[in-house]
C-alpha cells in the first residue's frame, strides 16, 4: 500500500518533508523536502528514489549539517523510523 506522510523537522531549513513509500516492500516513491538548500535537497530526492527505506535510514541517518547535530537527510529518517519501525 502506498503511503505518504508529512514530516515536521527540527533545527534544519527545511520546515516540512513531503514522503511517499510503499509500506509493503519498504522503498521510496518521491520525497520532497520544502525548504532547505535546494539543489541538495533535490538531489537527496533523487538518489534516493527507489531505495530501501532501510538503506536511506543506513547512509543517512548520521549525517550532520555544519555544526547542528542534524540535517535534512537525518530529519528524513527520523521520520520513517516513527512511521515504519
């Protein structure tokens, strides 16, 4: 079944990340982030369309941005991990 989902970020530029997947074989459709460094944040969108959510959360989830202790790939994957795991 395909899901979207709306993620509220904290302590990035990007205010909102718009996420749709398909909750059976976990992978990624398209996300659109609103806000934030715009050629970053489309690039994040396409290479990771297609992907396990599993492997997003795997080569993003760490991943900071300057001196924050976050970025919008990690607030991506906080995100799926509150509505997948």
């Amino acid at each position: 079944m395909i899901k979207s989902i709306r993620i509220k970020t904290e302590g990035v530029c990007a205010k909102t990340i718009d996420c749709k997947f398909d909750d059976e074989d976990e992978t990624i459709i398209e996300v659109k982030f609103n806000g934030g460094c715009s050629g970053n944040t489309q690039a994040i969108s396409q290479l990771i369309k297609g992907m396990k959510i599993s492997e997003v959360i795997e080569k993003l989830g760490k991943i900071k941005c300057g001196s924050k202790n976050t970025s919008c790939g990690k607030e991506l994957c906080k995100g799926l991990i509150r509505e997948t795991m």
